[in-house]
C-alpha cells in the first residue's frame, strides 16, 4: 500500500508540510508506505482548457505536473493538503486539482482512497474542506474526511486547535492518516 501526501502550501516546513507530515507519520505506524510531496519545489501551470486529454486521458502540458500524476496514478491513497487562502484553496492547489481533470475521462483516480488536510488562521477552512470533498466525489474517489488545524506563522498548527470540539489540529491530521490506511486495507479484503 502507498499512501501519497501532497502539500500544496507555497510556504515551505509550513502548517500544511506539519498536518500532512503526521497524517503520514501516522500512516507509515501502521506499516505503509508513504510519500510527501511538496507543490513549492514544483513547476506547475493551470489547466489552458485545450481539451486534448478528452480522447486520451493524457495532459499535452510538460511541467512538473507529469510527475505528479504518475505519483496519484501509483498512489492507493491520496491526502491532499492547502491553506486556506481567501476562504479557498491556494493557487497551487487549484492548479494541481485542475489538472486531474486529463484523468477524469480515464477514470485513474476513481476508488482511490482520499482525505484532506487544511491549514488556516482563522475563516474558512470548512468551506474549503468541502471543496475538496466535491473534488473527491468528481473524481470518484473514497472520501475517509478531513483534518482542520489553525495557526497562521509557521509551526503554530502544532499547538492549534482543530475543527471539531476539543480535538488538536495534529489529532486531526494523525486520525485521517489512519482513516486512509484502514479505507484502503477494508477495500483490499
Ligand atoms: C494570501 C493569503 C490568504 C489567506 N487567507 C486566509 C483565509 O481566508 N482564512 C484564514 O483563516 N487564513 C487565511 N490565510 C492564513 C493561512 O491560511 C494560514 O497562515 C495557514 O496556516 C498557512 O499555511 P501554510 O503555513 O501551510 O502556508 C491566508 C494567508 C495568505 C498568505
């Protein structure tokens, strides 16, 4: 099993690097093998609309991207992480979940196990949760949920709160790690 954490923060060793980090700290405890990836070392443009991936399922762009998708095509989990930026994804974000759509009409993420993982100071990191969970469902991927953690400098998540009552933002982020493995260890039996 391969799980793949993707941190799509532009920040690096920042409070989305810290909440993927432990989800997949937690993951590799149950004995799996996992994978970050850091959108900020990468070179990733937006989808240009050209619709050449509609027959083939292949994206005509060479950037960074190519590799991601090997990494999701190869992954059986997937958890994806942003900051909130203006109640909403990061651009990295957007730019990454856009250019899945060359695997929507293939099918490539479908059954995969997803989760997410949101940092933010403050205002919503609920709203972008559920961006992402209609991302999940597009692509017909196994939604296991998500982790808030808030803080805004660098390191703050690891002592924020979470987003349900009384839980710790790396409570959060250790329960989706393990809610990934034992999702896709149910759907292997
Ligand atoms: C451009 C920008 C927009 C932001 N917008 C929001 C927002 O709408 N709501 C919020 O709670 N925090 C917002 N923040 C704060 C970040 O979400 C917060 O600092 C987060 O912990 C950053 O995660 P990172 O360290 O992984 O980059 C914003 C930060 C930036 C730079």
């Amino acid at each position: 099993m391969k799980i793949l954490g993707i941190v799509c923060s532009p920040r690096k060793n920042g409070n989305t690097e810290i909440l993927i980090e432990e989800a997949l700290n937690a993951a590799r405890e149950k004995g799996v093998e996992t994978e970050m990836v850091l959108v900020a070392d990468k070179q990733i443009s937006p989808c240009d609309g050209c619709d050449g991936c509609v027959e083939d399922g292949v994206c005509v762009i060479e950037d960074d991207m190519q590799e991601i998708y090997q990494k999701l095509e190869n992954a059986d989990g997937i958890i994806f992480g942003t900051p909130v930026y203006f109640i909403n994804v990061s651009a990295q974000a957007k730019a990454v979940i856009d250019r899945t759509y060359a695997f929507l009409w293939t099918r490539k993420l479908r059954g995969k196990v997803a989760a997410a993982a949101v940092a933010a100071r403050r205002i919503g990191a609920g709203q972008v949760l559920s961006l992402l969970y209609s991302w999940f469902t597009v692509q017909r991927m196994i939604n296991v949920g998500g982790c808030i953690g808030y803080g805004r400098d660098k390191g703050e998540v690891k002592e924020g709160v979470g987003g349900g009552p009384g839980s710790t933002a790396l409570g959060e982020a250790r329960a989706i790690g393990k809610a990934t493995v034992g999702m896709v260890n149910r759907l292997s039996k």
